[in-house]
C-alpha cells in the first residue's frame, strides 16, 4: 500500500511535466517565422497574462529592457498579442487604419460597457471599419463631433465656459479660508461639476451627487465589464450606469441639451441620426463621462502634486504664471481682481506647460491597440496574422533612454522646456496617435492648465502631517490611460495671504485657443 502512494505524486509530476512540455512543442509548432519573434516564458500562454496582471504597464518595459526588440509576440490562448517598441514601426502601424484598425475594438467595447438594446447593438456593429464605404455610426462618429472639439468657435466657447465656472469655484474656495481635504478626493469633485457644467450647460445631470457618484462608481467597474465579468460580480457598476443613464434620457428628453455645448449635441444629433434608440443614445453619453473625466482629474491632481511638492518647481511656475495676470480694472476704474489670459499661459510659459508634459510622460499608461483585419506584413518585414491585436504601449515610448536620455525615470520639470523639445514628440504618446489620437486633447489640456494656474496663484498647499510622500500608482486599471493615486494625499489648502486684492478671479482667451503640440498630429495641423 505504501509503495502505491508513493506513485501517486510521480505520476503528477510526469503528468505535469508532459503538459508543459507539450504547450513549449504548441508555442513553436503553431508559431510562423515571419511572424514577430515569440517571447519565451516561462508558463506558456499564461505568464503574459499573469504579467499584464500584475505589473501592467510596467510588464511591457521589463520586456522591452530584456529583450530589445522593435516588436514581438505574446501568445495567450487563443490569441496572438504584438506588442510594438519601435516608434518607427509605430509609424507604420498608424498608417493601416483598415487593416490594422481601431473601430471595430470601439464598437465591441462600447456595447460590453453600455447595456445597448439589441437595436442600438446592430448600429453600434454596422460597418465599423468603413469595408462598405464610409457611412456608419461608429466609422462617422469622429468626423461628427470633429468641429465642437477641435480649435475654433465651438472649442473657444466651451473652454470659456470652463474657464468661468473654475474661476467661480476657486473665488467659493477662496472664502472658506483655510480647509482640510483629501486632494485627490477635492480635485476629482472640482473638476467633475467644472467639466460636466461645461459640456451640458444650466440642466446639467451632474449637479446631482446621486449622478456624480454614480459615474465613478461605474468607472471603477469598467474594466471588468470590458472582460465580460458575470452579472454578481459588476451589479454596481451596471446599477450605476441605469440611474446615470436614466437621467441623461430624462435630459435629452427635455431638449436641456440645445443649451448645452457644440459637443453634447453633435453627440447627441449623430446618434439620433442613425436611430439610436433614446435610452441607447443616454447609455452612450454616461460612458462618455469617461472620455471626459478618468485622465483629466488624475492629471491635474498630478500636476499638483509634483509642483507643490518642490519649492523650486513652484517658484519658477509662479514667477511664469505672474506675467499672464493683469489687474482687472472695474467701470470706476478700480481693481476689483485678477485676470489670467490663457493664451498667454500657453504661449509664454514654457516652464509651466514643460511640467505639464513631464506629468503626462511620467504618468500615463495609455496602451493604444489595433485589430489585424486580415494577414498584413508590417513594414515589409513582420507577418501579421488576422484577428490578433497590436499592442503600443505608451509607457514604453515614454521611457526610452535614446529618446529621453539617462534620466528617463525620472521627473525633469524643465524636460520639454528646451528650444529642441520637438525631438521628443514622435515618442509622447499621453494622447494616443493616429486613429486613437484623443479628439478632446485640446479641451482637457486648457482645463488642466488652468485649473492649476489658478490654483498656484491663489492658494498655498501643503500636507497635513508636514511632508509630501509620492503615493504609488499600482492600482490603475488596464484601459485607463493615466494613473491615479494608490492613495489620498491629506493636505491643507489656504489662500495667499493679500493674493486676491479683495476681489475675484476671472480667464480670458486674448486669441482663439491656439493648440499645444501634444502630438506629431498637432505639429502638421499648426503649419510647421
């Protein structure tokens, strides 16, 4: 008897030993040549995914470090990831917006988060790369809304419309004197009602705290409603999402939108154009709260961080930010507050958008992919196989030595405040590029920008117990394209002590929003 116990355990270890055997044999077998090399792991089709896991983002740079490669290949079951370092060949995949597209992983994802009627899927779904022509909800929707976000009319009025409401807020801020917060917690409220305010206008959902607290209960249940979690495990999110979607129908119902911005009605005049049912139309416009919201607060909560927490950094950001301001002279011709002019701060304060950009850099965790649409050699070199995903990840570019020199992990406010920063735009990938290029940069910049403006010229921060601790960044999700805080940082807020003359603070735009170069996309697009 005990000998036949004994061979219980060698026969799980041959056993065991044959099926990792047998998945390195399938790894090879099933592997092209042509194809991006195959990284070896260590648990075959699984280690990538307990790597993404884990690490995230950071997955993908020990990668890199490790192997050197312009591109290759993770295996998972089923499916074939390739992961692209080489800005050059990322170049060449931003190329191929139908074979390598973006689209059709648009359409699927938006109808795994919304909760679409079986209608709205079908128009969601239909010709999604444009195979047909170009017609289509989700193959027209960025030439839809293209005009309400992009520099001109309809982005000037939206971003003074901003500008007044972050104006007023810190004038309210001003008035509690001194005040205990959790800045995460604080910056995600102020920028919440600022932007929604923004965007829907006098009816806006969001003022209710129900709705407010509704979305980010949805956003932390996103990812898992994207990897199709059974229905126990994102009742939250999707019972937020009815009574977020559920207001917004009742807003659209009322026609509060017509005096909303350009964009919540060209969202809203496009869906209705290609039928989407009304509830389908209010589903979709919630999730959009997260193209609005989920980069932007984590950003600006950022941008506060790193400049408070160094005297030097805040010195020089102040000293910048002091000759954007101009007194505000009332009709007795008395000073009644303080003017800061926006196109000011973005074409004369290169220190200041220098630290913005650095936030973006260090921060971000976009990974941009695309749908192989059907066999493509990328390049002229590297055999891409139908229905697996290109993968470029952000973080990679990010922290290249060749690009960003020696000091890659680490935070230089002064990085792209020098005369040749344009070296780097081709790897400065915060807003995505090509195809996924984020249609809002323009908007989210202003707001983060002037947010903190107003804030460094207003008010003092510090931590409550004495010292700034940078809090980790482990907890983001996979979707999101910049991190927050692992945890809140508790800090002191208090006016500037003679810093408002006794009056208030307003914005202006001197010129029509001028654009920051965020992207190769916005060098062409500014003539040079």
């Amino acid at each position: 008897m005990f000998g036949t116990n004994a061979t219980v355990p060698v026969a799980v270890v041959v056993a065991a030993t044959v099926f990792y055997l047998s998945l390195h044999l399938i790894l090879q077998i099933s592997h092209d040549k042509r194809e991006p090399p195959a990284l070896a792991t260590s648990i075959p089709f699984l280690s990538p995914i307990f790597g993404m896991s884990r690490k995230k983002s950071k997955f993908y740079i020990e990668l890199r470090d490790k192997y050197r490669l312009p591109i290759y290949t993770l295996r998972l079951p089923g499916s074939r990831l390739y992961v692209v370092n080489s800005p050059a060949l990322i170049k060449a995949v931003q190329k191929q917006q139908r074979v390598l597209a973006f689209m059709p992983m648009i359409a699927k994802g938006s109808i795994a988060v919304s909760g679409f009627s079986k209608t709205g899927a079908d128009i969601i779904n239909t010709n999604t790369n444009g195979e047909d022509g170009n017609w289509g909800y989700v193959n027209t929707f960025h030439d839809a809304i293209h005009p309400a976000v992009s520099p001109g009319r309809n982005l000037d009025a939206l971003n003074r419309m901003m500008l007044g409401l972050v104006a007023a807020q810190f004038d309210e801020q001003a008035k509690h004197g001194r005040q205990d917060v959790k800045l995460f917690e604080w910056v995600r409220k102020q920028i919440t009602l600022a932007t929604t305010d923004s965007v829907y206008g006098p009816g806006n959902p969001y003022r209710d705290s129900a709705i407010e607290q509704a979305f980010w209960t949805f956003k932390a249940g996103l990812g898992k409603l994207v990897l199709g979690y059974p229905s126990w495990a994102v009742k939250p999110a999707t019972q937020a999402l009815d009574l977020g979607a559920s207001a917004l129908e009742d807003y659209f119902r009322a026609d509060k939108h017509r005096n909303g911005s350009a964009l919540v009605q060209a969202r809203h005049d496009h869906s209705m154009a290609h039928g989407m049912p009304l509830n389908d139309i209010s589903r979709s416009e919630f999730t959009n709260g997260v193209a609005l919201l989920a980069n932007t607060v984590p950003a600006s909560f950022w941008m506060l961080y790193h400049i408070y927490s160094d005297a030097k950094v805040l010195a020089d950001c102040r000293e910048e930010l002091a000759n954007a301001i101009a007194s505000d002279v009332g009709d007795a011709g008395k000073g009644t507050g303080k003017v800061i002019d926006m196109a000011k701060v973005k074409s004369s304060c290169p220190i200041f958008l220098s630290t913005f950009k650095e936030v973006l850099r260090h921060h971000s965790t976009s990974v941009a992919a695309r749908l192989v649409m059907e066999d493509y050699v990328l390049d002229g070199q590297d055999l891409l196989k139908k229905g697996s995903t290109v993968m470029m990840p952000g973080p990679v570019q990010h922290t290249l030595q060749d690009v960003w020199g020696d000091d890659t992990n680490s935070f230089d406010y002064r990085r792209f405040a020098v005369p040749d920063q344009r070296k780097y735009t081709a790897a400065f990938r915060a807003f995505g590029g090509g195809s996924t290029l984020c249609s809002g940069r323009h908007f989210a910049s202003t707001e983060i920008l002037a947010f903190t403006a107003v804030m460094l010229m207003r008010f003092n921060v510090k931590p409550v117990d004495g010292r700034w601790v940078q809090p980790t960044e482990n907890k983001v999700d996979f979707w999101e394209a910049t991190a927050g805080p692992d945890n809140d940082v508790e800090v002191e807020i208090s006016p500037i002590v003679g810093g408002d003359d006794g009056g208030t603070w307003k914005f202006t735009l001197s010129d029509s929003d001028r654009p920051i170069e965020l992207s190769a996309e916005d060098m062409q697009t500014n003539g040079d």
